[in-house]
C-alpha cells in the first residue's frame, strides 16, 4: 500500500463515520488512530512556512489591486468550472501591469518559491512511496447495510473477505 492510499483510507473512514455498528465503529475508529500516526510524517513534509505565507498574501494583494471592482469597490471573480476555482477578474488594460508586479515579487521569493516546489516535489514522491500499513480489519457482517458503493470502495482494504 503507498502513503496516498493511506489519505484516501483516512479520507473514507470520514465519510463512513455515521453509519451504525459497535463493531464496524470500533474498527474505523482503531484504523483512524493509526492512520493518523502514519500520515504525519506527510503532514510535517508540506508544511508551509512564514516567508511563504509572507510572498502569497503580497501577491494577493497585487491580483486585488489590478482585478476589475464591483460597486463596492471588491474584487470580482471569474469561475474556472474546469478546475473548480475562482480566479481574480482582470481588466486587460492592467494585465501588462499585473504581469510586471507579479514577476518582481517572484523575483524577490525565488528562493522561497524554489524551496516550496522542491517540498512539493519531495512531497508528491513521498506519496508514492510503500507504506507497511496494516490495518484492523472488519468483517463484512459488521459493515452497516446502509454504505453506499462509494463509501465502500474508500474503505475496502478495512473489509475483511
């Protein structure tokens, strides 16, 4: 099992965690105990430090002061349905300008930005790496009839055959 089918697992016990059954609950419960041990390691890898949040607040500000305003003087939004995201709505006449603001600052936190992408890159590595996880299997007669397929397939490996 790799370190991403850990957060996966993790991720699906959340969404079982409502459904009935002592013994269904104890073992998700005991499963979520020691995911959470082995999943820290990942947490501390992407961990996100000041000048970071520091060169993202001061881009930010740049985006709000070229993005198009509402008649309350807000930035508007424009939603990329692709991706799931808002992005900040500019004005081409200041896109020149955002461009220019935005290269000077990635400029002043190159070595910020370098050291994050280098983390993110050990990070996405780290999930593909094995992981010796056993977990504390249940029974598939103490699983609750009311999971759904999808609740199921998050939480397979937990189900004993």
């Amino acid at each position: 099992m790799k370190n991403k089918d850990l957060l996966r697992l993790h991720r699906g016990i959340a969404g079982v965690a409502g459904l009935a059954g002592v013994k269904f609950a104890y073992a998700m419960s005991k499963n979520e105990e020691m995911l959470l041990s082995e999943l820290k390691p990942l947490e501390a890898a992407l961990k996100v430090d000041d000048k970071l949040v520091e060169y993202e607040a001061k881009d930010r500000e740049i985006l709000e002061k070229y993005a198009k305003k509402d008649k309350d003087g807000k930035a508007v939004f424009t939603e990329d349905k692709e991706r799931g995201l808002l992005n900040y709505d500019i004005d081409d006449k200041n896109r020149g300008k955002l461009k220019v603001d935005r290269e000077k600052l990635q400029k002043e936190y190159k070595d910020t930005i370098d050291k994050r992408e280098k983390q993110v890159k050990e990070y996405n590595e780290l999930l593909e790496a094995d992981n010796a996880f056993t977990p504390f299997k249940v029974k598939t007669e103490n699983v609750s009839e009311a999971i759904t397929v999808g609740q199921l397939k998050a939480i397979k490996e937990l189900i004993e055959q």
